[in-house]
C-alpha cells in the first residue's frame, strides 16, 4: 500500500478520487443551497434536519476535511513530482502554451477555492444561526437571515462569484483528469467526456454563483 501511495499513478489516483468525491459533495451542497429560491422555511428546514443528525452529521464533516486536506496534499505532491520530473514545465508531453485555459489556471483557482472554503466555514458553517447575525429587521431568520445579511454586502457578493467561477474552472479541468488517469483516452469517448466536463463545470458554478447574485437583487434590497 505504501509503495503504491509514493508512486506516480498512486498519488494521482489519490488525488483523482478524493477529487471526485468532492465533485459529489458540492452537487449534494448546491442541491440544499438551492431552497434558498423556496424561501427561509425550506433552507432552514434543511439546516436544522442536517444538524439533527448529530454525531452522524459530525462525523461526515470530519470525513469531508480529510478528503478535502488528502487532496491538497496529495496534488501538492503530484505538482512537486511533475516539477522534478519535467524541470522545463511539461506536462503529459504538452507545452504549457499548448495546455488549456483551466488547466493553466489550476494553481490559481486551487489557491482562491482554499481560501475561498475558510471565509465560507466563519461565515456560515462556524456562524451562529441564532445570533446578531441572522437577524433581518428583527426577526430570527436563521441560516437564511445570514444568508441575506452576507449577501447584502455587494463585495461579499463579488468576491463569492469569483470563488464559483474558480470552482468552474477547476471541475474542467478535475473531470477532465479523473478520466486521463483511469485510462479513460479514446478518440471517440475522450471529446464527449470533455465536453460533459465543461458543461457540469459551468452549470455548478452558475448555479453556486446565482444565489449570492439573486440574493442581493431581490431580497436584501427588499428588506
């Protein structure tokens, strides 16, 4: 097991499948962010059936950091072998001219998506739903009153979109690779895969990116 986790494939495994696990994790998440559109009850009914789950909920939120932390690591080391390996910035054989826009972009939007992950956990997993901070003209609204007053701040509201955007070009890029390293290359299936990957990417990251947007246009201007 050791020898097979220090290897080039095995790490590159390592990474593809903690990768795709993560993939899920955000189709799951972005499923629940979604009720924002049904209004406070349905995102708060959401919040407080996830948290009733206790210990269960407390435990996949565990699970969810290692994966998350294994995959940083994990790319980092695949980055330093490919360095080593390559010292003249090849990868898989292709100039970096030559690689494509989001897999160019890949240190980038891996950098902003960390720090992205860290404001996210303070201002609404950590955050006190019964606080100051959920108060929308007096009244309590929970995980939507936090939602609301985050989103009242339009920089919040760019600085989210840019996150999303960062998470579209990351998923390319991701599904794109997952594939490459199961031996997924045909000349007929590897262009459909690509093509599959661009508009998942691109609809997560839309997707994310419209409630912070509608957020701001419709409800925080309201209130």
């Amino acid at each position: 097991m050791r020898s097979w986790l220090m290897s080039s494939i095995g790490k590159k495994q390592v990474v593809a499948v903690s990768g795709l696990l993560l993939i899920l994790f955000l189709i799951a998440h972005l499923a629940g962010n979604l009720l924002i559109y049904r209004g406070p009850e349905a995102i708060n009914i959401y919040s407080h059936t996830l948290h009733s789950f206790g210990l269960f909920i407390r435990l996949a939120e565990f699970g969810l950091a290692a994966i998350f932390l294994i995959h940083i690591a994990f790319t980092a080391m695949v980055v330093i072998d490919n360095k080593k390996a390559r010292p003249i910035g090849y990868i898989g054989g292709q100039p970096y001219k030559e690689r494509s826009l989001a897999t160019r972009l890949m240190p980038y939007t891996g950098t902003i998506l960390l720090i992205y992950v860290i404001t996210h956990l303070f201002d609404f997993t950590l955050a006190n739903s019964n606080g100051p901070g959920a108060f929308v003209n007096g009244q309590n609204l929970g995980l939507y009153g936090l939602i609301v007053n985050a989103f009242a701040n339009p920089y919040e509201v760019l600085w989210y979109v840019v996150a999303m955007a960062a998470v579209g070009f990351h998923l390319v890029h991701a599904i794109q690779s997952v594939c490459q390293t199961f031996g997924l290359n045909h000349p007929v299936v590897t262009p459909v895969l690509k093509k599959i990957s661009f508009v998942l990417g691109v609809l997560i990251s839309v997707s994310f990116a419209s409630i912070p947007i509608y957020v701001w246009l419709f409800i925080s201007t309201a209130h």
